[in-house]
C-alpha cells in the first residue's frame, strides 16, 4: 500500500470534494438515479445574521437533511419546524420526486423535535460519541 498521509487545510476541503465527486459518480453508475441536487435553506434576522440553516439534498425517490441548526435564542420558537416543513415541501414528489426523507440526530440534540414532527426511528448507532447515540429517523411525505 501506498503512503497514507493527514491532509489538513484547503487540501482537506479539496479531497473532500474529490472523494464526493467520486462517491456520487459510482452511486450513479450503480443505481441509474442522477437526480442528486444541493439543497440549502438559510433564515436570517433583518441583520443578516444567521437564525437558522439547513443543508441536504433529494436522491433516488428520498430527501436526506444532511445538517438542520437554529441559534439557541431562536429555539422553541417554531423557526425549526418551519425550516424543516419547507425542506420538506421541496423535497416531495411534486418537486424533485422523493416520497420521504432521512435524517440523523444524536441523542443529546433533537429526537423528540423530528418525533413531534412525524418522524420515526429507523436505526441507531450506539456510542456515537461515547454516552450518547446517533439515531436514524425518517418520515413518509404524504
């Protein structure tokens, strides 16, 4: 094997587009669907400072959400479920062909937000960090 090496910087950030570039090249050629599309959503106070902000992207019939953050003075508001149900809207059928979407949460961040809001555990990954779970959640959209 060839020398492996840390990459840290700018390096990092360009193997990091490399290495997806390449991930989404083979999932293409394996399963047909090229319908992989960014999907960014910002909420911005009069300022412009950032209150909360989504990222993910509609794949093959489902829509995963990737990051979901609202500023902690912006929690329980309803900026979240608003943020969400918007990227929902853009991820149903009628616009990008997807029937569901998936997300993960740690324990210690928001399950019983998603819950609230129609999703449902699907899988977890025990110990992701160390004393807490990652949990997989998904929901149908109607």
């Amino acid at each position: 094997m060839s020398e492996v090496t840390v990459i840290a910087g700018k390096a990092a950030q360009d193997l990091r587009d490399r290495l997806n570039h390449e991930i989404n090249a083979f999932n293409i050629a394996v399963t047909g669907y090229r319908d992989v599309r960014h999907l960014t959503l910002a909420v911005r106070a009069d300022d412009g400072d950032l209150l909360a902000g989504l990222n993910g992207w509609p794949w093959g019939g489902c829509g995963y959400i990737e990051l979901s953050w609202v500023r902690d003075d912006q929690r329980g508001s309803g900026l979240g479920a608003g943020l969400l149900a918007e990227a929902e809207a853009e991820a149903e059928i009628r616009r990008r062909g997807c029937d569901r979407v998936a997300l993960s949460t740690h324990s210690f961040q928001a399950p019983g937000f998603y819950a609230r809001l129609g999703y449902t555990e699907c899988g977890r990954t025990p110990g992701y960090p160390r004393g807490h779970d990652d949990i997989h959640l998904v929901k149908q959209l109607p």
